[in-house]
C-alpha cells in the first residue's frame, strides 16, 4: 500500500469516527459514560430518550469503538472506552464556544 492509499484510508477511517460523533444525543450519552458504566435503562432516564433510541445509538457507538458493552447478569452495562474522547469533544466545544464569541462580537461592531 502506498503513501497515498494509506493517507486515504486513515481519512476515511478518521471520517467514520466524525460521523459517529454526529448526532447530539450520542454525545450525550459519551459525556453520560464519561462520568461512570451504566445500563441502558440508566441512560435513557438521564438523557431523556426512549430505549429503542439509545439501543441504536450505543450500537453505533460499540460499532465504532467508543463505547463497550460488558454483560452483568441479566443487564448490560455501557462504558467509555477511551477518556481522551471527552477531552476532543470539550476542545470541539471550545472552539464552537470561541466561534460563538466571535460572531457575536462581528455582530455588535455592525451595529
């Protein structure tokens, strides 16, 4: 494989990673885990989806290799696999919080 197709792939594979990232209630549900393992049950309570919902969103989320499901008896619990997760959404949220700033003061210079 040459350099090229290397830098492709990683692209790729950097880009699923995005798309796995896009969908507001995924993030929550990373900040929930973040915080400590929990069932799915625990997760819609918190978050405030339906079951249905936050099954396909964990789906995506173990497909991914963000979230990990350990069985505990008749319950699965959910955990984040890797900390530094939060660490890239906070920074994403910096720069949203920055961005923000920014038009904001574009908006008042216009008036």
């Amino acid at each position: 494989m040459n350099t090229q197709q290397l830098t492709q792939e990683v692209t790729q594979l950097h880009a699923d990673l995005c798309a796995a990232l896009a969908d507001p209630n995924r993030i929550l549900l990373l900040y929930a885990l973040a915080e400590k393992p929990r069932t799915v049950n625990e997760l819609t309570a918190e978050i405030g989806i339906l079951q249905p919902a936050a099954s396909r969103h964990l789906k995506v989320l173990r497909e991914h290799g963000l979230a990990r499901a350990t069985r505990l008896g008749q319950h699965v619990e959910y955990s984040l696999v890797d900390p530094r997760l939060i660490d890239a959404l906070d920074t994403l949220r910096a720069v949203l919080r920055d961005s923000l700033a920014r038009r904001a003061n574009l908006m008042n210079e216009m008036e």
